[in-house]
C-alpha cells in the first residue's frame, strides 16, 4: 500500500473522531489530495469502518498466493535479456523465461524503468541527427515526442524497442 493512502486513511479516522460525515470527509480529502485522492466508495468504506471502532488504519492480512516472480534473479535475467536484444517482445521474453507477461512487463516497466518505443518515433529522431554523434536517446525521444505529440497518441502497429535501460554491453 502507498503512503499517500495510508496517510488518507490517518485522516479519514480523524475526520470520523471529529463526527464529520463521510461526505464531507471526501470533499475535504479531494481538496487536500486533489488527483490524488481515494475513490469516493474507498473514503466511504474506510469511514464506516472507523466509524464502527475500528483503530488499524493498514489493510487486513489477504490469503493467496504471495508475489514471488519479480525477485533480483528475475530482474537480472529480463536485464540481460533486454540487454542483448532490444527489440524482443513482452511475449517473447514471457516464454523466454518461461514467466508469466504481466510480471515481465512490470520488471521492465516498474524495476527497470524502462518503456516500450516506437520504431517510427525512433527513426524519427535519429534520421535528422549526424551519424557520428552519439545519441541521448532520452532526452531527445522527450523533447521529440512533446514537438510531435501527435504521432505519439496514434496507435502505431510498427516494430518497437525498449528504452532507458543501460547495458553493460554498450
């Protein structure tokens, strides 16, 4: 659970010892939280259980099956992958690694800090630029992308590639 919405729940507890109503509750979190804020059916469910005595302001304990697929190992082994073609599809390292897709996107999304690029905003960029410059690759893709923002919104159905990653290779 994020910060930002423990911090809420500490608030909405508050807001319930003040005998605010839930309502009004919400309309105080939005003004504080702004886009931030929880849905009005969280805020409301937390009020009634605070309402009702509850004092722990953290989520009940879930049963399930814990997340045990995005370990350093997993990581390392999407990295490298990654690293030695760019061009690989979510699928593709899925059966790789023999991991589920989700979990591949998000080591490459969320540990890795990566994103999935066009090859037509790519070339794009590149064919303007002189061959013996080295490239940054991020900050132009940025500044790029905000100049045409337009062919960044469309679905483009072209080859893609990864960006941000560093490899050691490189």
């Amino acid at each position: 659970m994020s910060d930002r919405y423990l911090e809420q729940r500490i608030s909405i507890k508050f807001c319930v010892k003040l005998n605010k109503s839930a309502s009004e509750t919400h309309h105080l979190l939005k003004e504080a939280y702004g886009d931030e804020v929880m849905s009005r059916a969280r805020v409301f469910d937390w009020h009634k259980r605070f309402k009702e005595g509850r004092e722990d302001v953290r989520d009940d304990a879930r049963s399930g099956r814990p997340v045990t697929h995005r370990t350093d190992e997993n990581i390392q082994k999407v990295k490298d992958l990654v690293c030695s073609n760019r061009q690989l599809t979510v699928r593709m390292m899925a059966e790789e690694l023999n991991l589920d897709k989700e979990t591949v996107r998000l080591i490459l999304k969320e540990n890795l800090n990566m994103k999935k690029v066009s090859a037509k905003v790519a070339s794009s960029i590149l064919k303007d630029e002189p061959k013996p410059r080295k490239l940054d690759f991020r900050s132009d893709l940025s500044k790029e992308t905000k100049k045409k923002s337009s062919c960044v919104r469309r679905k483009v159905t072209s080859s893609e590639t990864w960006s941000h990653l560093q490899c050691e290779a490189e």
